[in-house]
C-alpha cells in the first residue's frame, strides 16, 4: 500500500516530509518523491528505490518550501521508474495518489482529444492533468479538484499542492484511507496516525467519500454528496504509534518476541478478573446465530480457517471460510440467523471490505477482529474486536497473527458457552490454558538457536513442503506463506493425509518436508505420513513436543522440540516456530526481511 503525507508547515517541509515517509516505509514501495511550493513555485523531487536515495537527491538538490507532499509508490500501473513515481505533476498541480483509478483510459482519451499529452504509464497522472485542465478553463484550485474528484471511479486517496498556494491542499478519500492532523498554526495529511505521531496527537479521519480542504487555520471537510462534515478529532496515543526495532535486527524479528507482551495485553482486554470472557457492546447472541461465514486474505484466512475447527468442535457452529477476493464475486447466498465475520490487521484491506459491504443487509450482524481500532472496517462493523497487538511493521505478520488466533478462540468459547456445548469445567479448563499462552511462546522462543540451525539448510532448497492435520493444517498453509513471503522459496502446504493423493510424487531427496505435529490424538497417522516421505529419501522437519518427538523414532533430519501444551492452544504456539523457520532462512538468504520484494503490508486496492 503506497504512502501519503502532507504538510502545511512553519519549517522547512522537506526534511519532515521524507522523515514521515520513513515511517510509512512498512507498507512496501518502490520509489518516493516529495514536493514543496517555495515562493509560490511548485517543484518536486523523486527517486527509485529506497527513501535513502531520495535523500541522497535532496543533498545534491535541495527543495525549499515550507507547504509539502510526499508519497512513497508501490507500483500497479507502469513500471517502478522515476517517470512513473510520485507526485505527478501537470503544470499547476502535483498530487499523490494511494489506489486505482479504474476509469483512466477513458478519462486519458478525452484528455487526448483535448490536445493534452501524457509523460508516463500511470493512472495518476491522469488525476494531474485533468485538474491542470479544469484550472485552465477558469476555476480554482479546489474548485479544479473537486470536479476532478467527481469523475474519478476506482478506489484513492488522493492529497493535491498548487503552485502559487503555499497554504493549501485538497484531500479526498474513496476505498483508502487518509487522516488529518492538527496542529498548532500547522495541518497535517497523512495515510495513517503512524505517519503523522511525531507531529501531532490530535488526528481526524476522513470517511468514505469526504473530501477537505486543508489551510493551516484548519480544515474544511465536505462528505461524499457536498455536505459540510463535523468529524471527530480524536487523541492518538504518541507511544501506540512508535515505530522502532527496540535493538533487533529486523521489525520482524522484534515482533516475534514482542508476542508473550501483546498476548498478555490482548488477554487481558477480553478475560475478566472473574474468569470469564467479556466482549464490547453490543454484544453476540449466539443462540440466535444458526451458521457463521469467515472471510479474509492471507495470514488473516489462515487464522479463520484454524477457528473454522475451533468452532464447529466446541461450538458446534458451522463454518464456511472464504477468501475475500473472491468471496463477493461468487455472489454466496447469505441465509438468516448468518454472524459474518471479516479479519483484517490493518482494517483497511481492499477485498475485505468489500466482502463486509456485500453482506451488509444480509448477516443478522457484522464483526470485525482488527488492529486498527479506527479503520474502516471497524467503522463498518456493528461489532468491532481489537486484538491489541500494537503497530505490526514487518510485511510478513506475526504477532498480529496469533493476536488473531486468541481473539477468534475467546469468541469460541464465548459461542460455546452461550450455546451450551461446553461444561463450566471444560470452560475453565480453556480459559487456563489461554491464560498459559504467553509463558508457553517465552519457551518456544528459547527453541530460535534451533531454529536457526535447521533454517541454514532449508535456504539451500528450491521446494520446501509443509504438512499438518487437523487443526494443523492451516498452521502448515501459515509456514508455507511465512517462507514463501521473505525467503523467496517456492513452498506449499498439505493436510498429510493428501500425502498420497498425489503430492508424494514431488518427494526426493532435495525437498525438505516440513511436519507440523505436537503429540495429540491424530499423531500416529501423521508419524505414518512421515514414514512415507522418509522412504523416499524426503527430509523431514519434525516440529513437535518432547514425547512426540521421542514416538516418531529415528531417520528424522531435523527435530524442534516445542513444550508440552494443551490441544486447544496448539496453533497458537506453533505459530512461533513457522514463523522463526521463514526468518532465519530469510535471513540466511540475505533477503529484505521487513520489506519482502512485490508485497505490500496492507492491500488497499483489487
């Protein structure tokens, strides 16, 4: 997801804009450019590559200005050069632009035919010319935007700077989110509070389909059909926004062991001093709910297809799991007494919310698990569950993966409980063996020197397959995208009874097979699953608890041995090692851990 920032300062812009920029630099990006208006001219700088570059530019260069753009671009239309990077400029605009113009062929052909040429591959640019060309037959420059904006179809958000207005920029949101911060003399606009914290602690969101007009008195919002807006400021805290690595190597490496600290805190948001899980209001009635659907993307759909188990075995509440990119397309049948529920870290995943904006009016009721408490799918939600896991920097989620993972088995026991399908007994039982998953990951974490051992060999291997069973099969999916995401390893994932079914024949010698396997009641079919892919010289990876470990006998290549727990809580521990495997094999590879080539942290267009 591309990054927006603005600022309408008393400083010189430039410095603080590339410095907000940096921390944006988590989304993913391929270039990053910056503009200012000096003396009423508009200029700007841009450079492919990391931010460092367009430092470097900026040196040799330098860009006065205190009224500012920037924009850090992962590239859809046209090639990641600096041609194509943001702002765009067209005479007496730049703009910076986070989405998908879907309808910009057409607008480029009037623009054609209008005498007006394009410089680049971009759908941005045409936002730029076409406001240069309703400024050039008379109107202002927000009066030009807004008309601009009025053509526009696709999802954006969209920061516009004048030459010639060093105290103005036009703002607007439709499918992507943007904020603006207060200051004092200053205004701000930024894709996130993360990119605004060191600036303000005083943050308005725009709502779809708003668009500002931004001074530094203060800021003018007008709603999707014109309507002057009152949105909420809202006080950040500055701490929630910090973006460091706290002295590890890596964001990534950092969250994997910040995980007992945020499931800690996650825990006790939901569990009360009474023992029992408590929700926000308004709450769930899960008499009432007769079917539940789950959507998601990646790491998310992973996390639902584990509490697809967890519900339909204590809840006894059937589950259907989509991934949201192709959810709304199927155009599913959404019966009545249906909960629908989305899973997103950011909130603000494309797919996703338009997944949640088709069963609107259909599910008897809409919850979101989140982490971005004020993003739109939150907002959107008639019940929104934060997972407190705190500012996920890294790409490849972990931390808000297992956040997930105890919120969705909190809300099981919830619908258990409430349904009558669990003992108090077993209820107190499940609830102690949450409360023990923090002290269990400190234990797994321990296992990182093993870890690293093992992950050594897996990053000489071209193919890596990893296996599971039960309610450790989406864990396998969750290792196999782990790998694939930061070590650039082709890797895939199989319940182990589908061994057989055809997989097997990929076996040999070169393809380390990866067994997700603490010793439960489906063990001994998975140590047969092994034997299958050892007698054919497959190497396997055994990931499992001491007496597991012990019954699966000689002939294993590698062992990690993770402590004893209970069932239930399984995936969630087991997270930590698929996790740990993908990074130091990243690391071993010498790949860009945090920044993984082609991905984006969050995924805000189709």
């Amino acid at each position: 997801m591309c990054g927006i920032v603005g600022v309408l300062g008393n400083h010189e812009v430039a410095p603080i804009l590339v410095e907000a920029l940096k921390r944006l630099e988590y989304r993913g990006y391929d270039s990053a450019g910056i503009a200012t208006v000096n003396g009423g001219v508009l200029d700007r700088r841009r450079a492919v590559g990391k931010l460092a570059n367009l430092s470097d530019k900026l040196v040799h260069q330098p860009l006065a200005g205190k009224a500012g753009i920037g924009h850090t671009r992962w590239a859809t239309h046209g090639a990641p050069t600096e041609g194509n990077a943001h702002p765009h400029k067209a005479g007496r605009v730049a703009v910076v632009h986070n989405g998908i113009i879907e309808n910009f062929r057409e607008l480029r052909a009037e623009l054609a035919e209008a005498g007006i040429n394009f410089q680049t591959e971009t759908d941005t640019e045409t936002v730029a010319l076409l406001t240069e060309h309703h400024m050039a037959q008379g109107m202002d420059a927000a009066q030009a935007a807004f008309q601009t904006l009025d053509r526009l179809q696709g999802a954006f958000a969209l920061a516009f700077l004048f030459d010639g207005q060093d105290d103005l920029i036009v703002a607007a949101r439709k499918g992507s989110p943007l904020a603006i911060g207060h200051g004092d003399g200053e205004m701000f606009v930024g894709s996130d509070a993360i990119a605004l914290a060191p600036l303000t602690d005083r943050i308005t969101y725009l709502e779809e389909g708003d668009r500002a007009v931004v001074t530094r008195d203060g800021v003018e919002i007008r709603d999707a059909h014109g309507t002057l807006a009152n949105r909420q400021v809202r006080q950040i805290q500055i701490d929630a926004a910090r973006v460091d690595k706290a002295g590890h190597k890596h964001f990534m490496a950092k969250e994997i062991a910040e995980q007992p600290t945020v499931l800690s805190n996650t825990l006790a948001n939901y569990l009360g001093t009474d023992g029992q899980i408590s929700l926000p209001d308004p709450g769930i009635d899960f008499t009432k709910i007769d079917r539940l659907t789950m959507v998601a993307c990646g790491t998310a759909y992973y996390a639902c297809l584990t509490a697809k188990y967890w519900f339909e075995q204590i809840a006894r509440l059937p589950v259907e799991v989509d991934v949201a990119s192709e959810f709304r397309y199927r155009e599913p049948p959404v019966p009545a007494r249906t909960l629908a529920l989305f899973v997103s870290q950011s909130g603000e995943t494309a797919d996703t919310l338009a997944a949640l904006r088709y069963c609107e009016g259909k599910a008897d009721k809409i919850v979101s698990i989140i982490n971005v408490p004020e993003s739109s799918i939150a907002r959107e939600s008639n019940l929104a569950l934060p997972i407190h896991a705190g500012v996920e920097v890294g790409v490849a989620s972990t931390k808000a993966f297992t956040c997930q993972l105890t919120v969705l088995l909190m809300l099981v026991l919830k619908a258990a409980q409430e349904r009558g399908t669990l003992s108090d007994a077993d209820l107190a039982d499940h609830i102690s063996a949450l409360r023990g998953i923090p002290a269990l990951i400190n234990l797994g974490l321990e296992q990182s020197d093993a870890m690293k051992t093992t992950a050594r060999k897996l990053a000489e291997a071209r193919d890596i397959l990893f296996l599971g069973r039960g309610i450790m099969y989406p864990l396998a999916h969750e290792g196999a995208l782990k790998l694939k995401e930061i070590s650039y390893i082709h890797a895939e994932a199989y319940a182990s009874g589908e061994l057989k079914h055809g997989p097997i024949a990929l076996i040999d010698k070169n393809v380390p097979v990866v067994v997700m396997a603490p010793r439960d009641p489906l063990f001994d079919k998975t140590v047969s699953n092994m034997q299958e892919v050892m007698a054919r010289k497959g190497k396997v990876v055994l990931v499992s608890n001491a007496a597991g470990i012990a019954e699966a006998g000689e002939g294993v290549w590698s062992k990690i041995a993770m402590p004893d727990c209970p069932d239930i809580v399984a995936p969630i521990l087991y997270a930590v090692p698929a996790q740990l495997l993908a990074y130091h094999t990243a690391v071993a590879k010498g790949t860009d851990v945090d920044q993984p080539r082609n991905l984006a942290k969050s995924v805000t267009v189709e």
